[in-house]
C-alpha cells in the first residue's frame, strides 16, 4: 500500500489516536497497525490459488474483499496491499450473478467478507476459493514480526468501473500512482493538520476508498457508516465535530433534509463532493447546513485519477457554478475533436488528460467505448469545453448524447438547467424513441415542483427549443447506486413501463 511508512509513524507517534470510526467502533493507530502485521503474516501463511490466469507482474497473493463498510475493512485493506500482495475490492451488493463473474476471474486466493453465509462467500466457495469471515480473527496478535513493508512498487489495487455492457470493467493500480496523488493532495486540499474526514459512501468505491486511504496517510480519524442514514450521518457530524466532508451531492442532499430543522454544523471546515456536478440550489442548502465550510468539488474517474479541482464558495475567488473547475497540479487538459485535433477554447470536444496519474489499463472489459489513451492523453470520452481562463465545462459522455430532430442535446445541460427550477431538488434527463424526432426528450424531476408547463417555461428561458423535454414525470424517491448515485437506468425503466414510480405531469 502507498501508505505504509506512514502508518508505521502515526502508530508510533499517535498509537492511542482513533485511526477509522465506523458506527461507533473504531481502530486506534497502534491497533490498527498491529491487527494489519498480525493479518499480513496470516495472508502469506495461506496457500497459493494455481488456477488463476491473469497476469500480475511481481503479485504473489492476491487477495479480494467483500466486506462493505466493516470495521475490519481498513485493516484488511492496508494487510492485502503489502508487497508482495495486491488487493481487488467488490462492492457486495452488486447482483450476485456479478460478483459471480469477478470472482471466477479474478480466482483469488482468498475472499474476505463479513458473512460466512452471504452471497459472496457461497459463490467462493462454490469456485473452490478460501473465505475469511472477518469477524472470525483467524490471526494470531501476540506472534511478533517483521515490519508492513513501505516501498512503493507494481500493482496494489484492482478496482471495478461499470461499461457499456453489464460486465463490470476491472482497472489496476500501481502504488506510484496513488502515492504522487496523495502526496499532491496533501497540499491541495490542506491535510496537514490531520483533520477528522466523514465519507458515508461505499469503501467498494473510489471516492470513500480514497478518503479512507487520505485519512490515513494524513494521520486523521476516518469516519464512517455501515448503511447509509442521512439522519445517523448529521448526528455524527454534530456530535463528534467533523471537520471535513467528502460526499456525492445526493448524499449531502440527504443530510440537509434530515437536519433541516436542526442548527447549522458548524464545526464542518470543508466539503469536498464528487461523482455529479453540484448546482446552484445544492450549494445554496450547503451554505445553509455548513455555513463555515469552504466547498470545493472535482472531477475525476476511476482509471484516469484527479482532473480538475474547484471551489465554490471559500476561496480566494469563487468559480462559476458551471464549470468544474481548472486542471489538478501535475494535470493537463485539452479537448479534441474526432480525429484528434485540439479544438481550442470555447469550442466542445472530447476531453482529454495527460498525467502521471492515469491507471495502466485493464486486466479485462475494455469495450474500447470509454477509457482509452493515445498519443494526446487519455480519455474516458466524456465531452466538455475549455474557456479561456483553463474552466473545464463537463457536457456529458459522448454515449448519451440525444440526437432530437436533428440535433444534438446533452442530458447534462437539460438536468442542469431543469435544478436551477424553483422547487425542483434533483433531475434526470434521458431520450425516448419517437418515430418523428427520432428520439424524444424525457425529464424527470424530485421536489415540490409538478408543474409541467412552468418546467418547460422554466427550460424555455435558458435552453433552445430543441432542448426542452416534451415529457415531463414527478418522483418521490429516486433508486440509487451502492455509490450513493441515482439509478439512471431503473428511472428510465419505470417511465417506460409505467410501474408507479414515477408520476407524469400533465401540461
């Protein structure tokens, strides 16, 4: 792991400092570090899986969690990423069919998870695959031995990124990647004080798996909870005085509706999100619920790392809400057209990115529709613009586009359009097939808003005409992801088969 040197100091230096938090249980540095030794020494002893087939230069035990967020994640994680070790994270509540297949390729050497009875653990061992439950503790914390090994090299880490197709695309990472990153980090976002970190997502993800893994490497507590609960999330913010938050807006979201009546939190210094572009009204209900926060957001993706940054509300100068903010350090950007060709500022394209921190690839489901690198950089085919100040505009992935009578429309733009609407905290926007237009354009919307013919009003003032959506729906709740996102596709199912999840408004 890209941290072991400094968990071996925090451990030293702050043995009794709370490390992760997790509903009300926690590690301390020091225990945190002997639990890890002691499981480390447990991996190695175990026997080595000889069916396994993929290619993984200098990896000699290769180790899978599926534990959500247990408190024994951390310790697993930071054992399972040990040279010569690397470890593949699955989220387990993917369909079981999905891990399934993870499994099967990956063939690890052995699965750790939190129910000996669950589904990953009887697909493990239906495959022939070892299981740890990690409750169980199957180390031995009085056996002394060598130190976490803190060098920095080869593969440590294999995470999942859903495709094109409902196999799940499996990137690797290396440890010099994730080291330049955090060491970048460090300073832009101002961890050297240690501040305590509150990621509710999912430790299967990236955005809380890198916060757990900042936390760590700057000596902070790392807060967490085992289901999402935005009213047990507020509590703990109120109650153990968190000083930075990183979240996707849905569930910040979340957090102001269920403390909406409750005092502002105060304590709260920063807010980092991710994941969907913030809007007006969701920094407007941040700047209510945490009025002394700076609140910052980026952009980023999962094999290509960091892109840009920005801060909204706290900083020397505030940037537009509707950009996503200027370069990382280290970070370069430009957008290209279909041959790739710099189209220069102003002009959208595809987004490409050259750094030090893009992922190496993958070790299987490259569909060749997103990630990709060439000479220009990489890309995962998202489209943007670039104005002349360097502000990245993000207008969406180059495969949901919707061509409507004609003409080209970005869901992106529609959605952000429709959440600057009085009474509307959420959209999604997607198109139909429409034997005129050749695809008809279909909003759906959360909040107190439900009036059809004021949203396409609303829509008119700020989109051309061929951009307002001719179908409008109310929801009361939206599906979402184990990331904490929204389920775009079960929004789009349930408009098309009419299943009550959805409302549609009359005009």
């Amino acid at each position: 792991m890209p941290i072991h040197a400094q968990l071996i100091r925090h451990a030293a230096e702050r043995p009794d400092t709370p490390a992760v938090v997790i509903d009300g249980r926690f590690l301390s540095y020091g225990e945190l570090y002997v639990r890890a030794k002691a499981i480390c020494r447990f991996l190695q002893e175990l026997p080595r899986l000889s069916c396994r087939t993929l290619d993984l230069p200098g990896v000699e035990k290769l180790v899978a969690l599926s534990l959500g967020n247990h408190i024994g994640f951390a310790e697993y994680f930071i054992a399972a990423t040990a040279l010569p070790n690397a470890c593949a994270v699955i989220d387990p509540m993917m369909p079981p069919e999905r891990i399934e297949r993870i499994v099967e390729r990956l063939a690890p050497d052995v699965l750790i998870v939190d129910d000996y009875a669950g589904p990953s653990a009887e697909i493990a061992r239906r495959l022939g695959i070892s299981v740890v439950a990690a409750e169980a503790e199957p180390f031995d914390l009085a056996e002394t031995g060598d130190d976490l090994p803190d060098d920095a090299d080869g593969i440590f880490l294999i995470g999942f990124t859903s495709g094109t197709t409902a196999e799940p695309k499996a990137y690797f990472r290396s440890r010099e990647q994730w080291r330049r990153s955090l060491d970048r980090g460090h300073v832009v976002f101002e961890l050297e004080d240690a501040p305590s970190t509150l990621c509710p997502g999912a430790l299967a993800h990236g955005l809380a798996l890198y916060a757990l893994v900042e936390a760590l490497d700057a000596g902070g507590t790392f807060h967490s909870v085992r289901k999402w609960d935005p009213a047990a999330v507020a509590r703990i913010l109120a109650s153990e005085k968190i000083e930075r938050l990183v979240a996707v807006p849905t569930h910040i979201a979340g957090i102001a509706r269920a403390w909406a009546d409750e005092p502002a939190l105060t304590s709260l210094h920063d807010v980092l999100t991710a994941g969907a572009k913030l809007d007006a009204n969701g920094v407007e209900a941040m700047r209510r619920l945490f009025p002394k926060a700076r609140i910052r957001e980026y952009y980023g993706a999962s094999e290509i790392g960091f892109m840009t940054i920005s801060t909204l509300v706290g900083g020397a100068v505030d940037f537009p809400i509707d950009r996503v903010g200027q370069a990382y350090p280290g970070v370069e950007i430009s957008i290209r057209d279909p041959d790739g060709n710099d189209v220069g500022t102003d002009v959208p394209g595809t987004i490409f990115v050259s750094s030090d921190l893009i992922a190496d690839g993958y070790l299987w489901g490259d569909d060749g529709q997103a990630f990709r690198v060439t000479e220009a950089g990489a890309t995962v085919g998202d489209l943007g613009e670039l104005d002349e100040n360097g502000m990245l505009r993000v207008i969406g992935r180059a495969g949901g586009m919707m061509i409507s009578g004609g003409n080209n429309v970005y869901p992106a733009e529609v959605e952000s359009a429709l959440k600057t609407c009085p009474g509307v905290e959420e959209a999604v926007v997607f198109g139909l097939p429409d034997a005129y237009y050749g695809q008809q354009i279909v909003a759906v919307v959360s909040g107190e808003a439900k009036d059809a013919k004021m949203l396409a009003e609303h829509c008119a003032r700020q989109l051309a005409r061929f951009k307002i959506p001719r179908q409008f729906h109310h929801i009361a709740s939206w599906p979402m992801t184990s990331s904490g996102k929204i389920s775009r596709g079960q929004v789009e199912a349930a408009v098309i088969s009419g299943d009550g999840l959805v409302l549609r408004l009359s005009a």
